[in-house]
C-alpha cells in the first residue's frame, strides 16, 4: 500500500501545495523565510523525519525523543542528554509558536531562524546531540528509501535528501507547530466568559498586575515579549537576569552557563535568558534553563522571594523582579491560570506517527 502510494507521487511533478495556516483571527501568520515557504509537503516530509532516530549518527536518538509531543515537545528531564550520553548543559525548550520567536535557544541574540537553529542539534560536537558532523552522507543514505524519495520528490522535486533539504523540510514541521487554542484563548479572544474558572480569572489578574509583574517579560500573544510576526512594527530580542543564580553575591552564574554573556562577551548579558513562551507550560516541567525548578508553585514562590538569594547585592537582576508577597490562595489562582494556557488540541494533533 505504502510502496504503491510513493510511486504514484514519485510519477507525478507536481508543483508542491502552499501550507494552509489554521489560526484564529487575532493572530497572525508567521514570517516565513522566503527561500522556504511553507508546503503541506515540505511540512510532512519535515514530520517524517522529526520523529526519524535515523537522523542521528547510532541511530538511537530523533528530535521527538528530547522534544515530546506529548509534553508540547518538551521534556520531562533537567537537561538533555545527547545520542552518545554526554548531558548537555540545558534544558530542552518546548516547540510551541516557535514561529514567532524573535530569538532562537534560551539566550542567543544572532541565530535569525530555525533554519539555523537547527544546525545545532544536529551538528554540534561539544557536546554531540544527533552527531550528524562527519557522518553525512552515511545518515543521507539512510534516507534513499522508497518512501523517503516520493517524500522528497514531492516537497522539493528532487528524490535524493540533502542536509538543506532536510533542514528546511525540519524548519517548515516546526514552524507548523502553532497552538492558540487554550481555555484563555476561548476566553479572550473568541468572547467565551464561561472559558475561564473564577479562580483561573482571579489569577489572569495577578498575571497581569504591577504587584507580580509577569506581563512584562511573558506578555502579547505568545507569552514572551521575545516575539516577531507581521502586526508587529519591528521585531525585538529582549533577555533578563532573573536572579536565579548569584554565586558571589555580584551577580554571577556558574561558569557552565552564563546566558546571553556567553555569546556577547558582554558583562551586562550576565544571566540573561529569553523569557520563554508560557503556552502548554503545565506540561513541560521541570523549568527554566537548567531544569533546576521542578513545579510551577515553585516558579512563583521563586518569584515572590524576588529570585534567589534576593538578600545580596546583584547589579544585573531585572528591576522587575522585585519579590512580592503573595497569599496561598493566590498562587493556587496563578497556578490554575498558568494552567489555562494548556491547549489539549495541539498535544493530539501532533503525535508520534503510528510506524517507526
Ligand atoms: C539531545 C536532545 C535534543 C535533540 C536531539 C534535539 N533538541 Fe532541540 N533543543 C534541545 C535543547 C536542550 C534546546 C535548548 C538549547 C539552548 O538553549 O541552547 C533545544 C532547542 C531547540 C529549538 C529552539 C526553540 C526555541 O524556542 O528557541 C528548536 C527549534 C529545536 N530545538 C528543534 C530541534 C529539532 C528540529 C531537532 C532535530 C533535528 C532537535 N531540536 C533535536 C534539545 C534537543
Ligand atoms: C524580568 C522578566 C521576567 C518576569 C517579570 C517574569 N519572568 Fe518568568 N521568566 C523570565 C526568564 C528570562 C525566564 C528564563 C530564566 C532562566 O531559565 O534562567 C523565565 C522563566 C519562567 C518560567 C519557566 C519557563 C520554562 O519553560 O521553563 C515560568 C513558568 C515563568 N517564568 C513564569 C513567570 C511568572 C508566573 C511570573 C510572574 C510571577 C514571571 N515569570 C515573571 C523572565 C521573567
């Protein structure tokens, strides 16, 4: 059946079909780099190989296996371990509207795209990920297989997988990984004021207040002011010390991950991260960069204590964290909004496909 299906698309030329977007009317469609617009083919071919432990050099490890769809394409420990077993220093991030990231990783200022994102797991040597550096065209051939061809042949009229195709096709899957169809979603934008419980409601308010001041790093429609789509003027790359570290009492991070610091040399950039998207945060715990903070009742208590070890001087925290006082039941609400965010649609759509 399978074989019979990939000759018939490998028969036909056909020009590939434009991806069709299904996004509510108060969010826009995301930039698309021009030399890879988004195809239904290019789209699926991207899944195929998303889910594909072939694309790592022993062939124990795919994308899906540190970024679980069930989990809004997270994982559930600290930090990633690589197709070798060396650990990795992060954290993976969930893949949710990462087509509307502004920056790329949990604290890069110059990586403009998936696409180049993407050369990342399956390139780096220190530490290896997917370990594709120096075994391309081994791990190509792996991808000569009938079924892969019509793939290929269909999102970009060539049989034969190259890395580029193979990066673009991966950037397109993870561009269409879009997700606005949570209970706040229902609630704000498509007018349903049963969507939300009271409590969920009393929480969206702490949310959005000058006490807790959440909105201001996790704000718009995304969560994170980290964000760029076309009813935005100009795209902008915010990063924030949260005072999750101050090692010496002047603000340091230990020395295996200093943030943004690490990448500009800067000593502003100290413990600067991007504030992550808060869209399916109830599923990808634990959390932040380094998964030291398990549960979300954490996060907030966290914040509430102004970040850690708040009592000594630091010059690069955010004035906004300032620490606040919060009662018990307030942070269950804050909880139960944070929960709100949670779109079970998007975790059923995208699964594990049956074969593999
Ligand atoms: C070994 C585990 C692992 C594998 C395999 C892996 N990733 Fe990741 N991914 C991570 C981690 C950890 C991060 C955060 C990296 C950082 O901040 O430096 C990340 C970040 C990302 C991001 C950035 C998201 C954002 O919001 O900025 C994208 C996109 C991504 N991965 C896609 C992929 C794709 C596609 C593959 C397969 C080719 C893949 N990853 C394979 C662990 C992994
Ligand atoms: C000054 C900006 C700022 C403010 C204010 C802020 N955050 Fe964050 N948030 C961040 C950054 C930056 C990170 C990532 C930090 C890291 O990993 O070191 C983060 C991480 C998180 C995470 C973990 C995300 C993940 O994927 O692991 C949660 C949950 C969170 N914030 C919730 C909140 C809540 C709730 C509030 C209000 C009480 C809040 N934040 C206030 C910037 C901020």
């Amino acid at each position: 059946m399978l074989v019979s299906l990939a000759s018939l698309l490998l028969s036909c030329t056909k020009a590939p079909t434009p991806y069709s977007w299904s996004l509510p009317h108060n969010v826009p469609i995301p930039l698309v780099p021009e030399d890879n617009p988004m195809t239904e083919e290019g789209v699926a071919l991207g899944e195929a190989l998303f889910f594909d432990r072939a694309l790592s050099v022993n062939q124990t490890l795919s994308c899906a296996d540190c970024h679980q769809p069930a989990l809004s394409f997270a994982e559930s420990q600290k930090v990633s371990v690589g197709a070798n077993g060396e650990a990795l220093k992060r954290n993976a991030l969930a893949l949710v509207n990462v087509a509307y990231n502004a920056s790329f990783t949990w604290a890069h200022n110059n990586l403009e795209s998936i696409e180049k994102q993407i050369l990342i797991p399956l390139f780096n040597e220190h530490p290896i990920e997917m370990g594709v550096t120096g075994n391309e065209s081994e791990i190509l051939r792996r991808f000569s297989t009938i079924e892969y061809k019509a793939l290929f042949k269909a999102a970009y009229g060539d049989e034969r997988a190259s890395m580029n195709t193979i990066v673009k096709a991966l950037a397109s899957y993870v561009r269409s990984l879009v997700s606005f169809n949570s209970p706040f979603d229902d609630y704000a934008y498509a007018g349903n004021d049963q969507a939300l419980t009271k409590q969920q409601i009393k929480g969206l308010n702490l949310f959005f207040s000058e006490r807790t001041e959440c909105f201001h790093c996790h704000g718009g429609i995304n969560f994170t002011q980290s964000s760029k789509h076309s009813f935005q003027a100009f795209s902008v790359q915010p990063f924030h010390n949260t005072g999750l570290y101050n090692e010496d009492g002047k603000g340091s991070y230990p020395l295996s991950d200093v943030g943004l610091y690490a990448i500009t040399h800067n000593k502003r950039d100290m413990g600067k991260f991007r504030a992550p998207t808060l869209r399916n945060i109830e599923l990808t715990a634990p959390y932040m960069h380094d998964g030291s903070i398990a549960t979300l009742e954490e996060v907030i208590d966290f914040y509430a204590r102004g970040g850690n070890y708040a009592e000594m001087p630091n010059p690069y925290r955010s004035p906004f964290i300032k620490g606040f006082t919060i009662t018990e039941e307030e942070k269950a609400a804050l909880v139960a909004f944070l929960q709100s965010l949670t779109d079970q649609t998007f975790t059923k759509m995208h699964k594990r496909p049956e074969k593999k």
